[in-house]
C-alpha cells in the first residue's frame, strides 16, 4: 500500500518496536522481568498487531475473547467465560502468598481508522442504527496483548511464585449498547471475585498525551465519574417555509446547548474540582425543508466530586426543561445513573509501595504525576471492591508533542510500539514486587 509522505515519520516511529525501556533498566528491575520482556516481545507485538486490525465493538468481543482463551489453554490454564465475551483465568503460584488481580480491556471504539498503518483496521459493523468503521482508537488492543505475556511469563515461573494471580480480560470497557449490561459492572454482577477475592488490582492504560518511555500515576483520583444522558426535544412539524405553524424543536435544542454550557462555567464551583458537560450527538429531521417532531441529543458529564455531580445533574434537567418551554416545547431528560462509572481512585497507600516498581522500569525521572484526567474508567468499580492502582504508560512518540498528538479515540491515535515493552515490564514488575515483598 501507498503510504501518504505527511505521516510516514508517524507510523516508521510508531513500527519501531525499540528496546528503550531495556536500555533504561535501573539496579531495581528484577532480571526476570528484563528477560521475560526480550524473549516475549515480538510475540506481543504480533497480538497487538491481529487485534489492531480485527477490532471488536463492546459486547461483540467474540474472536477477541476467543484468541485470548486458546491462548490462556495453550498455557496450561482453565479460562473462565464470563460476562458475554470476558475471560479470567487464575495463576496459581507454586508457594503460598497473596492473591492479586490484573485487568486488561479487550474492545474497540466506532471509529473509521484514518493511520495509514500496514494493519490498519478495514473493519464494520452498525452503532446506534448506523453502519461505522471499528477501530482500536483507545489501545486496549495493546492492553491485550500485554496482558497475554504477562500469562505467559507467570505461568513459565509459576514454581517459584508465592500467591496467586487472576487475570480479568474484560469486554466492554468503552460501555455496553443500551440497553445491554456489559463491562467491570456485569462481570462483578456474575460473581468475578466471589470465589478468588484479591486483595489488590492493577491495571494499565496506553496514554497519548504521555511521552513513550514515561508513566504517569498518581495517588488518590486520577480520572472522572462519567455519566450518559440523552434528552428529547418535542416540538410540532411543519413545512419549513412557516414556522409559525409549528414548534422548532431543532432551534429549541441549539439554544439549550448553548445555555447548557453555563452550568460548568457559571453554576459549578470549578476552582474546587473540575466538571464537563458535553453533548456527543444531535439528531433530529430528515430533510432540508420540514421542521420535524422532535430532535434526540446525547452527551456525557464528568465529575469528581459525589455532590457536583448530583447538582449538574440537576442544571442539567433545568436547563432542558425551562429552555424548551420558552419555545413552546418540551423536553425529557434521561441521566443513566446506573450505569455511570464512579472516579477512578488510586489507594493512596498501595499507589506509594508501587511507585518503586513503576521506577525501575522506566527510571525515576521518567515516572509524574498527572494532573486530573477528565476521561472516565470502569476500572474504577474494581477498585470500589479492593484497593487498586491504575497507571498510564506513555505511547507517543519522541519527536512528536503529547499536547498536539492525536488523542485516544481519535481515528489518527497511533501507538509507538515501545509502549507495549515498557507495559509489559512494568505489570511484570509490579505483581512480582508484590508478591514477593516480606
């Protein structure tokens, strides 16, 4: 294939699959995780690479979920299915000590690819009524494959570990269809930790706005409360050459988003934690002259704080309902509480006993912390359960500014290969330092 001039430099970054984090090892990475690294590294780059070009959207996970347990049995392992297309299975160390839990998320966005990449998607399929292209935009691709040898390199030591470990990968991170169940909620609702309660989960995220070759973790919140909310907009069709026999729905719903942008900037107190109100999608008439029925519009909130969200909520129903009656319309405002993700919040104490292990990996100067990420995490009802620690590694290039670079979900996010090194080593590290600590 031809690859356009203006982003070969990209994707020859993004294939070179470098040894960085191998040059950077400091006295404190373990040479176990230095050699598992070397020997598994093109094999998780080649599962990075399948399940880049056959993504799967959420809840429809099926060849995805099916590689993965081959995978988990080949090793010698009894994968468990569980929540439509999840997979767990448990390693079971040699020697007695803790129980720990590693999660990786296994679906894809509906994005049309637009990377240019030798494997890019060409996948299909329909999203809200809608044909669209399937990508892996977010990286969870790479989560999988990373999560794949870490399997591999356990159980190839599991004589000598002390404890045990489950490996969660999960389907439907980025949200089951409504009106479907799906994610780290169903697979807790089917009993995920009712048998094997761990006293600690870790996770990982390949993050664009980090430099390649760096981690970035904090203590306490690191990402927001997210929740879903559509409003409808019932007017009164007429022609669109007079108005004035109808009601606009359409003219109604462009002024209550508009008003509905004072609700972070005027009504919430952003000094003390920050808020977003986004609408993602407004769909209303079918053709250019009938003002139509009604108009749909959906859209997300962001929050950290349990009584900020519950107050923007509450904007947010006002504001529909008094705009829409100022246009002689009305308005129905659905806010999905119940499936909502809560902030994804760092144990403070686990986070300090691990940020060693994260530093050994990549040295010192090159593990920061965040500021707040407005982004959201079902990895977040894990750690309601027990404490977690979910970190981000770095997957933009160098040369290329993470503040520029094309954003996760975006169709030109683009991974630098190297990342999966450095997150393989540092999941390695991590869950062995744990283990094995006195």
């Amino acid at each position: 294939m031809t690859i356009p001039l203006r982003i070969a430099p990209l994707i020859l970054a993004a294939l070179a699959t470098t040894f960085a984090a191998e040059a950077q090892e400091t006295p404190g990475q373990r040479a176990e995780v230095a050699a598992a690294a070397k020997n598994l590294d093109a094999k998780i780059v080649a599962w990075r690479r399948d399940f880049h070009a056959h993504p799967e959207l959420s809840n429809r996970e099926e060849r995805t979920s099916a590689k993965v347990a081959e995978h988990l049995r080949a090793l010698g392992l009894q994968p468990k299915i569980i929540a439509g297309h999840g997979v767990v299975a448990i390693v079971a160390g040699g020697k007695p000590g803790p129980k720990i839990a590693l999660r990786a998320d296994m679906d894809a966005l509906p994005v049309t690819e637009q990377t240019g990449l030798p494997f890019a998607s060409k996948a299909t399929s329909t999203y809200r009524g809608e044909n669209v292209g399937v990508m892996h935009a977010c990286g969870h691709d790479a989560h999988t494959g990373i999560l794949m040898g870490v399997a591999e390199a356990l159980v190839a030591m599991r004589k000598d570990l002390p404890g045990s470990v489950m490996l969660i990968f999960q389907p439907a991170e980025e949200g089951a269809p409504p009106p479907e169940e799906g994610g780290a909620s169903l697979m807790l609702k089917e009993g995920l930790f009712k048998d094997f309660k761990p006293e600690a989960v870790f996770g990982l995220h390949v993050f664009s706005s980090v430099q390649a070759g760096q981690i970035a973790v904090r203590q306490g919140p690191l990402m927001a409360a997210s929740d879903r909310f559509s409003i409808k907009v019932t007017g009164r069709q007429t022609h669109g050459s007079a108005p004035w026999n109808g009601i606009d729905p359409i003219v109604a719903a462009a002024d209550m988003i508009g008003t509905a942008q004072t609700i972070v900037s005027r009504r919430t107190n952003i000094a003390k934690l920050p808020a977003v109100v986004t609408f993602g999608a407004i769909k209303g008439g079918i053709r250019y002259n009938i003002i139509p029925d009604d108009v749909e519009m959906v859209g997300t909130i962001r929050t950290f704080d349990p009584k900020m969200r519950q107050q923007v909520f509450a904007d947010l129903r006002n504001v529909a309902e008094h705009t829409a009656a100022a246009h002689g319309a009305t308005a129905k405002t659905d806010i999905y509480e119940k499936d909502g993700n809560p902030p994804t919040v760092n144990d403070p104490a686990l986070t300090a006993k691990m940020l060693p292990s994260l530093q050994a990996v990549v040295g010192k100067d090159n593990v920061y912390e965040p500021p707040l990420q407005m982004g959201s995490e079902d990895f977040s009802l894990y750690a309601l359960e027990v404490p977690s620690m979910f970190f981000f590694v770095g997957s933009t290039s160098e040369g290329i500014d993470p503040a520029t670079a094309p954003s996760n979900h975006s169709p030109k996010f683009l991974l630098d290969e190297s990342s999966l090194d450095i997150g393989f080593r540092a999941l390695m590290q991590v869950t062995l330092d744990y283990l094995h600590a006195p």
